[in-house]
C-alpha cells in the first residue's frame, strides 16, 4: 500500500511535478507578527548560559565522537557526555576538526 505509493512517486519525473516537495512550499511564509529569534542567526555564536569546557582539546573530542559513532550503532552517552557540556563555539571548532580530520 503505503510503500507502493512512495516507490511510484519515486519513479515519477520531476520536471512534471506541480505539487512542491517537501517544506519548499512553506519557504520564505511571512507570519504576521512573528520575529525568528536571534538564537538562529548563525553569525552569532555564544549563546544560551553554557559555560567552555575546561582543558577543552578539539581533536580530543573529534576522535571520541568518531569512535562513538562508527560501526553498527552509536554510542549515545558518549556524544551526549562531549556535546552537551561544551558551549557553541566549542562544538563549532569540534565541527571544523572533525571535518578537516575526517573530510565528513
């Protein structure tokens, strides 16, 4: 039923779609009324009352993340231990290693 319906709208041409996928036709909605918070703004990045990370290492964590995640599975208290206590602008130098480090 259901998976028959996906596969054929898989299959169908794009250029002949009139119906928009996905969120694209919610894009740039204006709402009456509504400020998107500074919070989204990726240009600022201390945020929120998370204080650094003491002796903070970038690879350090990069590597911990790597191993957390490869294989079958992930182990979750481990990226829950290294991204929740580190503030925004350590976990955006973490982001940077792990992908200068891993190319991912």
């Amino acid at each position: 039923g259901d998976y028959r319906k996906i596969l054929l709208e898989l299959l169908k041409d794009p250029t002949k779609r009139t119906e928009k996928a996905g969120n694209e036709k919610y894009e740039n909605v204006e709402l009456p009324g509504y400020k998107q918070p500074e919070i989204y703004k990726e240009d600022i990045i201390q945020q929120g009352t998370m204080k650094a990370a003491p002796n903070f290492d970038a690879g350090r964590d990069a590597d911990a993340l790597r191993k957390a995640m490869k294989g079958f599975g992930t182990d979750e208290k481990t990226l829950i231990a290294i991204l929740g206590n580190r503030n925004t602008a350590q976990r955006l130098e973490i982001k940077a290693t792990f992908k200068s480090k891993l190319g991912r």
